[in-house]
C-alpha cells in the first residue's frame, strides 16, 4: 500500500512540474511575440517606413510555391505576432506560403484547411464528416486563395513539420480520391511532400502526456492532456476576439463560445460529453501508433511525386539509459520533455499495437 501511495505521489509531482513547465513555455513565447510587436512598432514610430526594393521577394516567381505546414500547437503567418514557426522563411521569398491551421484540430479537418487556403473559397468539411463528429460543415472563408491556380498544371512543394507532414499526405490522398466538391483533383496537384521530422507513425509522446495505449483514443483521468482540454476549451468559450486572433486552437466550427452555447454548453464540454475532445476529432488521437495505423491504412504513394524525409535525434546511450544528448542544444524549458520521452516504454501488460514493435 505505502509503495503505491509513493508511486502516485511521484505521478502527481511530474505532472504538476509538466504543467508547469508547459505553462511557463507557453507564457514565454506569447510575451516574447507581444515583445516583438511592440518593439515593432516603436521602432515604426521612430524610424520612417522604407521600401527597399527587391525585399522579401527573392526568387522565380514562374517556380512552384513552397508550403510549409506545422506542427501541433504551431501557427502560420499573422499569428502571434511577428514570430515565425519556420525561422523566418516566409518572410525570404514571397513563394513560400506558411498558412495558418488549427493547431488542435484533426489531421482530416487540417486537410480541408489546408485545401481551402491555396485555392480559396469557404472550407468545407464534408457532410458525413461533420455529422459523425458534431461540428459545422463549414468554417472559414478565404475570399481569394493564396494560390487559386493550383492545378495539375502548376504543382505545389510541400514541406510538413511533425504532424504537419501527415497533413500533407491526406491531403494528397483527398486530392486523389477527388474528394472537394467542385473540383476536378487528381494526386498530380503535389510535386513534392518534404516531411521534417514526420510523424508518419505517430509518437509516443501522446502516450506520456496522457492518451491511452490501449485503444489510442481515450485519456488517462488524471493528465496534462486533460489539463490541456480543460484550459482549451475554456479559450474558445470565452472567445475573446483580441486574444483569438493572436492564436487559435482551431475548434471554431464546434461554435463552443459563450454566446452559442451558454453556461450548460461550457458544464457540458468539460464533463467531456460534447466538443472535440468527446468525440475524438483532434490531433492527439492521430499522432498515436494506433491513430497513424488508422491513417496509414488509407494512404498510397504516387509514381509522379518526390518524397523526401529528415529524421532528427537529440538523445543519446549513457551507461545504457537513454538520455538527452547535449544540455546545450535544448531549449531548458523543453529538456524535461526529451528527457521524459528518452525513459519512456511501452507498457508491457498492454497488447503492441503492431507485430514486431519494439
């Protein structure tokens, strides 16, 4: 009896120093962008604005674009200020494209963003989709596309960060299985997919931050994925317009703000009986071995597309323990995260999701 009270002590202590952690992460890059903005704009007070010409638009603008999608919790241009989730790329030629996707969403639903933002018009998520998970058909409205062309004839480059990449796959496969109404696709609309550490086959991270082994869609009760569903749902209740701007979570079309559904609605999300997380329509579900499995089932390789793929690695072996390999190439925020995903196993009284994992 003591040695599990002491088991559940320790479980308590390193969620509370995750969430911790976490918070003060997410703190630090949401006032390091509202830094940015207002440096920004000082400086624009003080210094006149010069064009100089050639700027930002380096490039053969007859080559393809360049898309780059992010990750979980990542953002496009226009969010969170002046920050950029890929190093400052879209701000080096005016080719490459970092739209905006929810950062929480459903791989499915980024694809149909994703779709809608280069050619343009209001995102459709498909009649069957969004009855079976109890959201609106429709969601934002890109009046002009940011690339209407986009045929057969004038491919994309895609580069996916993490889940990002994923994204790009099911895009490719909706594109090929001609599934946007009104629009003649085919899987020859994708020159290139480059996947930057892609989680083609999901991560285990998902298992450490609380989704279930077992079926790979549940939550342990107690969680830094339910903290994460409690505070996220709160976000978009409240809906505050300055601060949604700034950054969203993407759960819009599930209309889960205070004006639409009230007091009950909000009891309701967070009993976990409605909204994204009960019904399963978010990333974290996708990014499990058994979610990318699901995925993966459905997706094909095309003879007229180029793939490429860059894994990274940041742990090492020390007296046969996996540990983060540099204290210096880390973020310290972020080292307690490596370091919980190097000591990671799976558990072995639940069944591997696949014959042979390791």
């Amino acid at each position: 009896m003591m040695w599990r009270w002491c088991v559940s002590a320790l479980q308590l202590w390193e969620l509370f120093v995750s969430s911790l952690v976490h918070l003060l992460y997410g703190f630090y890059i949401f006032s390091s962008a509202v830094a940015g903005d207002l440096s920004q704009s000082l400086n624009d007070l003080v210094k006149p604005n010069v064009n100089i010409e050639g700027e930002g638009s380096v490039g053969n603008k007859d080559l393809p674009p360049i898309v780059l999608v992010h990750g979980i919790f990542g953002f496009g241009k226009g969010r969170l200020g002046g920050l950029s989730y890929f190093a400052g790329a879209e701000k080096k030629d005016e080719r490459v494209l970092v739209p905006d996707l929810g950062s929480l969403t459903s791989i499915y639903d980024r694809a149909r963003e994703l779709f809608y933002y280069l050619k343009g018009g209001e995102v459709d998520y498909g009649e069957e989709h969004s009855k079976a998970f109890g959201h609106s058909q429709f969601g934002r409205v890109y009046e002009q596309g940011h690339y209407p062309e986009w045929d057969a004839d004038h491919p994309i480059h895609f580069v996916g960060h993490s889940a990002g990449a994923q994204v790009v796959r099911v895009l490719q496969q909706m594109l090929a299985d001609k599934a946007f109404k009104g629009h003649d696709t085919d899987e020859n609309w994708v020159l290139s997919i480059t996947a930057l550490s892609g989680a083609f086959n999901g991560t285990t991270r998902t298992y450490l931050d609380g989704m279930l082994p077992e079926d790979g869609r549940s939550m342990r009760t107690i969680s830094l994925l339910q903290l994460c569903r409690l505070g996220v749902i709160m976000y978009d209740w409240l809906d505050i317009a300055w601060l949604k701007s700034y950054y969203n979570f993407g759960f819009d079309h599930y209309n889960i703000t205070w004006k639409k559904v009230g007091i009950w609605g909000l009891v309701d999300c967070l009993l976990g009986n409605s909204g994204p997380f009960a019904s399963g329509d978010w990333i974290l579900p996708d990014l499990t071995i058994e979610g990318s499995m699901r995925l993966n089932a459905h997706l094909h390789t095309f003879p007229d597309t180029y793939y490429f793929s860059y894994a990274t690695k940041r742990t090492t072996k020390m007296m046969g323990v996996t540990v983060p390999s540099s204290f210096l190439s880390i973020h310290p925020l972020l080292f307690i995260r490596v370091l919980q995903m190097s000591l990671w196993r799976y558990p072995q009284d639940v069944l591997p999701p696949y014959k042979g994992y390791r």
